[in-house]
C-alpha cells in the first residue's frame, strides 16, 4: 500500500534575480564569485542536486544585499512517497 506525506523544502530565486541582473556569458562565474561558492556547487542547487545550505544562504546574502531573504528564498511543500 502506497501513502504519501509533505516534506518542507528551502527553495531559491536567486538564480532567476541573477539572470534578471546580469546579462550574457559568464554570469553564472560572477555568481561564484559573489557569493564564494564553487561554481561546481552553485550548479549542483540550481539543479536540484544539493540542498541549500547555510553557506549558500550567507555567500547569496552578501552577493545580494539589496534583497530580503524572503525575496531571494521560500519554503515549497513537496510529496514524499512510501511504498
């Protein structure tokens, strides 16, 4: 029998304010280089990979000052399925 329950999941915006910024190549290295996070590991989150973690929240913070951290995050609720 399958049930189903919710999970609270930390979700980003920061990748779609970046691109709004910042135009063409290299924004993703400006990312990295803003925040002090590998680009490697900013790619993984973007992905869905890795989960957000104090780090990316504090280096985000700091590459992003004129934002709120309701702006640049929010809590999804996502299904968890059990067999």
């Amino acid at each position: 029998m399958a049930f189903s329950r919710k999970q609270r999941v930390l979700k980003t915006r920061v990748f779609r304010l970046w691109d709004e910024k910042y135009q063409g190549d290299g924004k993703m290295v400006r990312l990295a280089q803003a925040t002090g996070i590998s680009l490697a590991h900013l790619y993984r989150v973007r992905r869905g990979d890795r989960k957000i973690t104090a780090t990316f929240i504090v280096g985000v913070a700091k590459a992003l000052h004129g934002y709120k951290l309701d702006d640049l995050f929010y809590v999804s609720e996502e299904a968890i399925s059990h067999e």
